[in-house]
C-alpha cells in the first residue's frame, strides 16, 4: 500500500497510468495528484475501470487501459518517465461518484439500506445524514469536569452585557472552568456580517448565535452569549434548540433612561437624531424575558451592582445547578 506524501510508485504491469503521471515541479502538488490518484480511488480502481486526474485544479474521470506488461527491471529503471496511454478526448468532468458495478459501493456501510433510510431534507438541505460521534457530551463534560450550558445575556443597549460577560467569564476561568463568549458585535465582525438590523436580520442573527451556543454547550463549555435579542419568540427558540435547564436565561433590568445616560458607543444620541433606525428602545421595541432564569436588576434608588457582584450571582446559580462539576 502506498502512504500518501511518499514519491509515486514506477508504472507497472499491475497500474493503469494516465497521460499525467510525470512527476510534478511542486512537491505539494506531486503528492496531492499521487494521493488522489493511488490512495482515494483505489477500492474503486478494479471494479470501475476509471480514475481521477487532478487537471488545472480541477478533478476528471478518466477511462483507462492496462499498461503492456514490461520487466520488474525495466519498469523500476524508468521510475520518472511520462505514460501516453490515453488520449485527452477520453477526459471528461466529473458528475457524481457513483458506479453501479463496483465492489466497493456493494461493501460500503455509508450505502446501506439503513442509512439510506435515515437520510433527511432540512430547510433547504437535501439528502443529509445526521453522523453521531463516539464521544458525546457526557464524555466531554467529564474530561473538563463541568456540564455544558448557555447564559444567555440579554437587555437593552449600554445595559452592561458586554461588561458582565467579560466579568463572569474571568471569574470562571479563575475556578478553572472553560467558557466562551459570543458577543453581539464580535459575531457580526464575521459570521454575521452579511445581516442589517432589520427585524427578520436581527431574528436570523439570533438563530445562528443560538446554533453556535448549542454547539459550544455541546462540547461541554460554559457558554455566555451577549447580545440585546429584542424579541421574546428569537430567544424561546434558542431555548428549544438545547435540552431543558442548559439555557440559562439571564435579564439585566437597567431603565431605558439610564443606559440613555451611559450611551457608552453614542448610538442613542445617533439614533434620537434619526441617525440609525430600527434601534431598539428608540423605533425597535425590547421585550422582556417573561419566565428567565435570572433577573439582575439595576436601579438607581437601591444602588448600582458592579459587574463582579452580578457574576457571583450567576455563578452560585450554576453552583446550585451542577453545572461547575461533571
């Protein structure tokens, strides 16, 4: 058997060659080509009579012949040499990897009938199968001796997420927990660049930090999103897409005229001049959490909770809850 990144074999009576088998100026290349060539295809090299030829970039089927048997010695001799065997016309592109006659196809499990069954159509995703690891969560969770979940920050802008984010995810790291967090903005930096700020923008952009929590949570992290998610029915599906108790909804309850006050990027006063639209607590309405976890409250009559106060709150939930401990 040949191991990909070693130098190609000699042409022998055993391999069907291709008119491109010469060796390569690049290395890298050389050992790209010689590994599709000789190493993926190669269960399917007998029963189909065909293979693939990495050309300009782009993959080709190419039908073969048998190379006239030659000596050990003469073949060995001739290790660098270029194999005319076929003409171009017989290169065609590739349509699908499938090939009725051979054997591999007949003895692959990823063909089976049960497989075949299983596969499914999601949104607009067609013919997928769901492909389950051999470590789950329960094993993740062990190795990093805490449970996986999602502290789902929410409030209205300058309300102090960010702030509170950053002071629960330094204090958990302190207790040796691992976390993560997904904050608004930094989200929108890449994943989510392509959204605006309109209502079905906004419900998408918390649909897809919503997927990239359950799979951090999923890995067995403490999770902490940070982010204003206006709307009641964006957070509750976020809720749904993990199991009951590792969405941790958390509302900090700060006054629309205080963060007003704080306006910590100015974007009350651009909004107040009509400046940017569709913001929330101006021309967007907030709703809040009607059934969350936890509710941080910030008046000004019974004083202001620093940050750090805030996350030992959440902190002794998650204590109380299991969730600093496999």
């Amino acid at each position: 058997m040949s191991v990909v990144g070693s130098p190609p074999p000699p042409c022998r009576s055993a391999v069907f060659c291709n008119a491109e088998c010469e060796p390569s100026a690049s290395p890298a290349a050389e050992n790209l080509r010689f590994s599709m060539l000789c190493g993926i295809n190669a269960a399917r090299l007998y029963g189909s009579r065909k293979r693939l030829v990495l050309r300009g970039g782009r993959g080709w089927w190419n039908s073969l012949k048998p190379v006239k048997a030659k000596d050990d010695d003469d073949a060995g001799s001739n290790h660098g040499r270029k194999c005319s065997v076929m003409s171009n016309e017989n290169v065609k592109p590739i349509k699908a990897m499938v090939d009725s006659d051979s054997s591999w196809n007949e003895n692959s499990s990823s063909f089976s009938s049960k497989n075949l069954c299983e596969v499914s159509n999601v949104g607009n995703s067609t013919n997928i199968l769901w492909h389950d690891s051999p470590i789950k969560k329960r094993d993740r969770q062990q190795l990093l001796q805490q449970k996986g979940c999602v502290i789902w920050l929410t409030g209205l802008s300058g309300s102090g997420k960010s702030t509170l984010a950053c002071a629960l995810s330094r204090s958990l790291h302190a207790r040796g927990k691992l976390t993560y967090v997904l904050d608004g903005d930094n989200v929108r930096h890449g994943l989510n660049r392509d959204l605006s700020f309109r209502a079905e923008d906004r419900s998408e952009n918390i649909r897809r930090i919503g997927e990239v929590a359950k799979l951090f949570a999923d890995a067995g992290l403490i999770c902490i999103t940070s982010l204003i998610s206006p709307y009641q029915k964006d957070r509750d599906a976020c809720r749904a897409l993990l199991p009951e108790g590792d969405f941790i909804e958390v509302f900090i309850d700060v006054p629309l005229h205080v963060c007003e006050a704080r306006d910590p990027k100015g974007l009350y006063k651009l909004a107040r001049a009509g400046k940017i639209k569709d913001f929330t607590g101006i021309d967007d309405p907030y709703e809040p959490p009607s059934s969350c976890e936890i509710v941080l409250q910030q008046q000004q009559g019974n004083g202001f909770k620093s940050p750090c106060d805030m996350a030992e709150i959440v902190i002794a939930y998650l204590e109380e809850k299991g969730y600093l401990r496999a």
